[in-house]
C-alpha cells in the first residue's frame, strides 16, 4: 500500500491564484481530512469527510473547499489564493473516525502565496 | 476551550538515556491521545494511540501513558539513540471529528 499520498510537494502561488492540493489513499478509510501547520501552532483541522458524498467543516475552514466523490480522494481547493493561506497543508485518513482510529498522515504539501 | 500543551518546546539529552516528553490537555473529557513523530520536512508519523480507557501503550523503546484526572501523559523513551532526534506532537480527540494538536516538543539527542 502507498499509505496516503500528497500533490504537490511544493507550490508557489501569486496572491488571487486557484489551484486543488490533492490527496489520495488506497487504504479503503472512510474517514479523510485537511490539516494546516503554521510556525508557532498546533495542526489546526480545515475540513474533514467521514465518507464518500459527506464533508464538514473543521477549525479554519474559510477559503477552502473540498468534495469527496470517491472513498480514495479528497482534494482541497483554493479559491483565490490570499498570503495567509502560506503553510503546510497534511492530509490524513482513517478507517472510520477521529473518535477511535489511528490518523495516518500523508507527506504534506507546502505552500507559499506571493 | 480545549487546548493541548508541550513542555518544553525543545530537549537535549546524551545518546542512551531515558527521557520523558510532556504532553497537558485542558479538558479530561477525552476519547483517545495520540503521539506522533515528524521529522524536518516531512509528515507525521503515528507512535501510539491511547484510548480513553487505557493507561498506558507500550511500543518497543516507547511507552505512553495517560492519567485523564490530571490531564496529562507521558511519552517514555528507553535508551535514547541519535535516530530518536526529530520532533514529538501530541494530539487529542476531544469527542468530535477532529484532533487537537499541542506545537510539539523537539528532541536533540547527543552521539
């Protein structure tokens, strides 16, 4: 298994841009979520799905979207990208919930917005 | 508010001593504790998953603990090897869909 995976890497964006961080895992969870980490804070939760058609919002929700079409995806969109959206960005999944399960975390994405 | 502490931020400690890492939350209402491992670029990786009915997890060099009445557990780690230097984070899940992250603590250890 590839565990959970992450695209980009790196991206670098000018302030206004869109573009969709993606996320995939072929463990079959249902559960998968959107991380940002910023120097100086814990891990805060952008949104979470605990299953295919079903997303909510988490902690820091505002200039993100996601959709979960498929048990494997979850990516996250930037509308329009602002420069305090500049962080690292974990996606994360597990078998069913956060309640119970082990998180299994992917490599990240940074991102920088000019 | 439920908030999740680390201290210290860092620590140095010589290649094969015991130490112990700190992790305080604010509210005992947990459902699970989780310790992670993230080195310089890269994600997390997941040590040990306590429930809120266990006191303890134990992993080869590792052993967490949790006492929910004090709001606090530990992160053992026995003889300390110079691959052990990364930086631990402890994260909580206080009943909903999401976990609740401290900064972390960075360990040194010293060859």
């Amino acid at each position: 298994n590839a565990g959970v995976t992450q695209t980009p890497k790196f991206q670098v964006l000018k302030t206004g841009q869109s573009m969709t961080l993606q996320c995939a895992q072929d463990m079959n969870h249902e559960y998968m979520s959107w991380y940002r980490q910023d120097p100086g804070m814990g891990l805060r939760l952008i949104h979470y799905s605990v299953g295919a058609g079903i997303t909510d919002q988490g902690e820091v929700p505002n200039g993100y979207n996601v959709s979960r079409s498929t048990t494997e995806d979850f990516p996250l969109r930037l509308l329009s990208a602002a420069p305090s959206q500049t962080s690292v960005y974990f996606c994360a999944s597990s078998p069913r919930t956060a309640r119970t399960d082990t998180q299994y975390f992917g490599p990240g994405t940074r991102l920088t917005v000019l | 508010k439920q908030e999740v502490t680390q201290i210290p931020a860092a620590l140095s400690v010589p290649e094969g001593e015991n130490l112990v890492l700190n992790c305080s939350f604010t509210d005992s209402a947990i459902y699970n504790l989780q310790w992670f491992r993230q080195d310089p670029g890269k994600g997390l990786t997941s040590l040990l998953l306590i429930q809120s009915s266990q006191r303890e997890q134990t992993s080869g060099r590792l052993n967490a603990s949790l006492d929910k009445s004090s709001g606090r557990s530990t992160l053992y780690i026995a003889a300390s090897q110079p691959g052990d230097s990364a930086t631990y984070l402890c994260a909580v899940n206080f009943g909903n869909e999401k976990l609740t992250f401290g900064t972390g603590t960075r360990l040194t250890i010293i060859p």
